[in-house]
C-alpha cells in the first residue's frame, strides 16, 4: 500500500466520527457479520469499523483477519511475560505522545538511557506507577482475557 492509499484510509476513519451511530452499526454488522454489542459506545463502533474498513483497503477480510489474531494470540498465558530478543522495539502511544522503547543486552533504551525494566520507563510516561511489561502489552490480566 502506498502512502497515498494510507492517507486516503486516514481521512476516510476520521469521517466516520460525523457518522450517525447507526450508521457505523451497519458497517460493524457488514464488516463482521454479527449483531453489535448491546451499550455498545460509539468509541467502541468507531475504532472496530476504522479498523475493518483498514484491513478491506489492505484487501484483507475484516473478519477473517480478527479470527486469525485471536487464535494466533489465545496459546499465550494469561500473565506470562512475552520474551523479546534484543533489538526489540516497543512502540507505544500515550496521550498523542509515541514512546520507543528497544530491548538491549542490558535491558531497555528509551531516550537515550538504559533501564533494567520496562516498569521505570512506564512510570516515567504515564507518572503514576504501572507494570511496564502490561503498559507495552506484553501480559495480559485474567480480566482482560477474552474468546470470541
């Protein structure tokens, strides 16, 4: 995909925030073939549909690909860290801010200083103390264990 593709798909997501929610719940029905949620939000609507009218752009099916990620990720452990090799990077977006983050044979760089872990480099972005290794996405909670 080129940039002029991807720039038209950027614009595209953003119309649908002037959507009529009923209209992104069409989109979400067609894209994936079931009922939307009940209280769904229109957060919710709005990140499924941009997402799936993405992976159709990309020529994937929305549906097929959600499927293909959920068994790709449903053998990890739930609270099992994921092991990264060193040259890793970690990207992660905060309040409109991107973090990198890239694993080295000390541990982890981020703005030109090393760290041991990933929890004092989340600290740091987020102020407040949080796990590192789920601040980057690399554990999940039982909570947020999902199967669809």
């Amino acid at each position: 995909m080129n940039h002029k593709d991807q720039t038209l798909i950027n614009k595209s997501c953003r119309a649908l925030t002037k959507d009529d929610i009923a209209v992104l719940k069409a989109h979400f029905v067609r894209l994936y073939q079931r009922d939307v949620p009940k209280r769904v939000s229109r957060t919710f609507l709005h990140g499924n549909v941009a997402w799936g009218l993405q992976a159709e752009a990309q020529g994937d099916n929305p549906l097929a690909l959600r499927q293909k990620l959920v068994a790709q990720f449903s053998n990890k452990k739930v609270g099992k860290q994921t092991s990264l090799s060193d040259g890793a990077q970690l990207v992660r977006e905060w309040k409109g801010n991107t973090y990198i983050v890239t694993k080295t044979k000390e541990g982890y760089r981020h703005q030109n200083k090393t760290y041991k872990s990933l929890t004092p480099i989340a600290m740091h972005i987020t102020g407040h103390h949080i796990s590192g290794p789920k601040f980057f996405g690399l554990t999940k909670s039982i909570h947020e264990k999902t199967t669809r």
